[in-house]
C-alpha cells in the first residue's frame, strides 16, 4: 500500500510539472550608445558568461540592433581606436539596472578618458 502511495505521489508531481505552460523565451535588445567624439566601442552581449554577440559602435552613434532570445545578462564595452582596432583604452562590464533586465550602455568621454555606465 505504501508503494503504490508513493507511485501515485510521483506520477501526479511528473504531471503536474509536465502540464505547466512553457515560459516565454526572454528577449534582449541591449542598447549602446557611444556618446564620444573620438573613440570607437566594441560591444560584446554576455549571457550568464557566455558570449552571445559582438558589434562594433562609432563614434557619436546608438545601436540597438541586436536582439537577442535569451535575457542578456552583461555587456561589455572595449574603448578603442577607429574602426575598433586595438590598443584598448578601457575595458568596462556593466550589468542591467537593479529591477530591470535590459541593459543600456552610455559611454562618454574624449582624449582617452572615458567612462561606461548604464543609462
């Protein structure tokens, strides 16, 4: 009696678990905004450490152009010279805001002095 108590116990959680809706995949579309005049960012999308993406921004524009299925968790700007050719100027990793998912990047500065926050 008390096998069949436990089978019966297992097969109802196995169902009830198995009747659960799928969740939505979450979507991301980080956005990056490189406020400079003279520097270029190389953006790389991180989910929970993985990479999932990296594009380059120029100078004084936005991109918000890659989407993502899955929720990004960081992203990472390398301030670089023209066209992001190397040397690296800063290497920055923001997350998302607290109470929010999406992450978007504001990097600011001129003359090699330069900042990555969120916005």
């Amino acid at each position: 009696m008390r096998r069949s108590l436990f089978g019966f116990v297992i097969v109802a959680m196995l169902a009830v678990v198995g009747a659960q809706p799928a969740a939505a995949a979450p979507k991301s579309t980080p956005v990056a905004w490189n406020k400079t005049t003279d520097a270029w960012a190389w953006i790389t999308a991180y989910s929970s450490g993985s990479i999932q993406g990296a594009w380059c921004v120029p100078p004084g524009k936005t991109d918000a152009t890659h989407s993502f299925n899955l929720r990004i968790t960081d992203l990472r700007v390398e301030v670089t010279h023209k066209n992001c050719a190397h040397p690296v100027m800063l290497d920055r990793t923001i997350g998302p805001r607290r109470g929010s998912i999406q992450i978007n990047g504001l990097l600011e500065g001129k003359d090699g002095k330069y900042t990555w926050r969120n916005f």
